[in-house]
C-alpha cells in the first residue's frame, strides 16, 4: 500500500541508499535542534512559528524542491519492487489509498498512481472509496485508521477491483 505518508518518509529519510549492505540503515541527518522539536510542543510552536520549519524540521524551498524529486523517487521505488515481484513469479498489485486528512484531495498521489499504471504496473485505487463519502464516518476519531466500515468497504473495493484484473 502506498500513502501520503510515504512522500515524508522520503523526504525525511531518504531512498534505498539508506540501506547498507552489511544490512544497517543511515538516515538524512536532521537539523541540530531535532531532538528539542521531539520531545516538547512548545518547542515545535517556536521551531514553526518563529524560525519557520514545518514538522518535517524543513524550509519552505527545501520542502518544494525534496517534494518534487520525492514524486520521482517513489516512482522508482516501485518499479524496483516490480521488477523484484516479477522476478520471483509472483503478480504484482500496488493499491493507493489516502488518509482522513487528505480525503478529498491527493493530487500528488494520484500523479504517482497514474504514472506507475502507465508503466504496465496494476494498480488499485482506493482514494474513490471515500471521494463522494463523508470521510470521518470511516477513521476512528481518535487515530485515524479506518474503522470497521471504512475497513469493510476498502476491502470490497480491494476485491472488486482484483477480480477485474
């Protein structure tokens, strides 16, 4: 499953070159102040508000820049999986779904989804489940998963679009 969250994980930690050989992982080194913004609110409304990073502790024109490459990087991500899925014989489906607080509105998503459809890659599109819903009838209010009816209809969505194929 591929999600808005993924864009930030890119963004903040990188790609595959964060997987080493010797099977350790490095991370993008964040700002000096990282550990604060961790552990403290009103540190965050300081670090935001004052010195202007957003919750990935980056810059506007850094946080453009990491976007648009982030799109291209995600791309890649999965044509690697792909192509690793296929060489082990097996089908490969990606399903694309979004979170509560984007319902209505993924468009850097779908560009994503589109793109990896038109690289012969079967894709699921679980972003129509709750287009025309409203959504906060289907997450939890407390964490924003999906509940048991948003669960319920993802998985007939999920269905029905496998038996298509």
């Amino acid at each position: 499953m591929v999600n808005p969250s993924d864009f930030g994980e890119i963004m903040r930690r990188g790609t595959m070159e964060r997987f080493l050989d010797d099977g350790s992982v490095i991370y993008t080194k964040g700002p000096w102040f990282e550990f604060i913004f961790g552990i403290s609110h009103v540190s965050r409304m300081i670090i935001q508000n004052f010195l202007h990073y957003d919750e990935l502790l980056m810059k506007s024109k850094e946080r453009k820049t990491r976007e648009d490459k982030s799109k291209q990087n995600l791309i890649d991500i999965i044509k690697s999986f792909y192509l690793l899925v296929n060489m082990h014989q097996a089908k490969c489906i990606i399903a694309f779904h979004s979170f509560i607080s984007d319902c209505q509105k993924n468009d850097d998503l779908k560009e994503v989804m589109y793109k990896t459809h038109e690289n012969g890659i079967s894709v699921i599109d679980l972003m129509t489940v709750f287009t025309n819903k409203e959504c906060d009838e289907y997450y939890w209010k407390t964490d924003g998963h999906w509940n048991n009816i948003g669960n319920f209809l993802i998985s007939n969505e999920t269905r029905k679009q496998i038996n298509i194929e």
